[in-house]
C-alpha cells in the first residue's frame, strides 16, 4: 500500500466514524441557556456539557442527534438564519415525542413565534421525503427529514428532484405552499397563493375532488392559525367538515380534521 492510500483509507476511515454537531447561536445571558436546557430536556434530549465561562455553551444529545448551542449576547431569535437537519428513519416518531413536550411546556402546540413546530408532510422539494420544522427559543431551525432509502436522483444541474406525489392542480397547489409555508416559513405568501388555487378550483366547470379539495382547506386553517387568524382557520375547518361524500372522500375529511382540530382547541 503506498502513502496515498495509506492516507486515502485513514481518511476513509475516519469519516466513517465520524460525528458532525451542529453549533447553533442563542442569547449570551445564562437565563438563555437556561431556557433551553428546559425546552431541549422537555422533548427528549439530555444535557451533555454545559461551561459558564470563559464562553456561555450548552450541548444536548439523544443517541445520533446531537446539538450544541454558544451564547452570543445581542442575538435576536426573530432575525434567525441559523438551521441544521436531522435525518431520521421514522420522523411521525420523532414528532410525536417532540410534539408532546411542547404541550407540556406551553400546553398547546406552538406555530407561531419561537418556539414553533410544523406537523410531519411529504415535501415535494425535498425528493417527497416527509419532513417538519422545529424553530427552538433562540429561532434556529431544526429540520427533521425522513432519511431516503435509498440515493436521491439529482434534477437538472445536480438539483435535488422535485418530486410530487401527483393529483390534479389543486393537489399541486398544496405542495408548493407547504414549501413556501413550511420549508421557507413565509406564511403569508402561502396563504395569497393556495388560498388563490382553492378559489380557481371551484370556479372551474366540475368541483375539485374532496381528496385534493380537503387537505388544501386543512393546511389553509393552519396557516392562518400561524398567522394568528382564528377566525379564518375556524371558517376553513366548518367548510371542510361541510364537505360531502362517502368512502374515501369521508376518510380524506377525516384525515384532514385530525391534522387541524388541535389547533383550534
């Protein structure tokens, strides 16, 4: 074996055992840190190093996922870019653990603010893997993805493919407003756009199907609970339980209902 693959194979071998931590920003002040160690310990994690000086840092673990948080005094969660990704084999699991610290912290699910959660959902941008977003109390995203079985097929110009799980326009329209709700966070733009396609939708010549039309009122009503709109999202949610049908339109209502129901609890 010569040097360079010597080299080539301690590097291989390295990698392989390898363990990347995300480093995340949060205020400088201990009560920061604090909040934290509360929020981080309600969904799950431990706490597996803490130093006061002369840097304010805290690190949290559970078996792969692995974060650490350093102080940076002015930090303002609402001007965040801050992410990482947490790629898990089963993400209903994961949410489901995480969903219920936050109720026991705040007694709701938060979706608005930071803290904040998304619900589980394929994403067509994210080859159709199912994913959500947790934004913790410093405003860093967290975005848990459903690990792909196998490699992802790159697009055009390597891209990530973009990958709908098919239907007809309005099916489509919900897609793209759970990347711009969900993965860009823009709320608003979501709103204009799918709240845009229901309407094209029934104005056209036949009714959209109930397993397009349901989902697309569903995901509507959470948004504007997002965006602190109750009384739109209580309007949604009594059209969709207005909805008609039988067999799998009445199973696509129900599915629908159940992703929103708490929200408006």
């Amino acid at each position: 074996m010569t040097q360079d693959d010597a080299t080539t194979q301690g590097f291989e071998d390295a990698v392989a055992r390898a363990i990347m931590v995300p480093l995340l920003p949060c205020g400088g002040d201990e009560a920061d840190l604090d909040e934290l160690v509360t929020f981080w310990t309600a969904l799950g994690l431990e706490v597996t190093y803490r130093q006061r000086r002369p840097n304010p840092i805290v690190a949290f673990g559970r078996g792969g996922l692995q974060l650490q948080y350093y102080g940076m005094p002015g930090w303002d969660p609402e001007q965040s870019h801050s992410s990482c990704v947490v790629a898990v084999p089963d993400t209903e699991a994961v949410y489901e653990v995480f969903a219920a610290g936050l109720r026991t912290l705040f007694g709701r699910l938060p979706v608005s603010g930071a803290p904040r959660v998304t619900r589980p959902r394929r994403r067509a941008n994210n080859a159709g893997l199912s994913g959500f977003s947790l934004v913790d109390p410093a405003g860093n995203w967290v975005r848990v993805s459903r690990a792909p079985e196998a490699p992802v097929v790159e697009g055009e110009g390597g891209t990530t493919t973009w990958t709908t799980g098919g239907g007809g326009p309005l099916a489509r329209a919900t897609e793209n407003a759970v990347v711009v709700g969900d993965s860009h966070g823009d709320v608003a733009q979501a709103r204009k756009t799918l709240g845009g396609a229901v309407r094209r939708a029934r104005a056209g010549a036949s009714p959209p199907p109930v397993a397009e039309l349901a989902p697309a009122l569903a995901y509507l009503a959470e948004l504007a609970v997002r965006a602190g709109d109750p009384g739109s999202a209580r309007r949604l949610v009594a059209e969709l339980e207005a909805l008609d049908g039988g067999g799998a339109d009445a199973e696509a209502v129900e599915e629908a209902l159940r992703g929103v129901g708490e929200l408006l609890d």
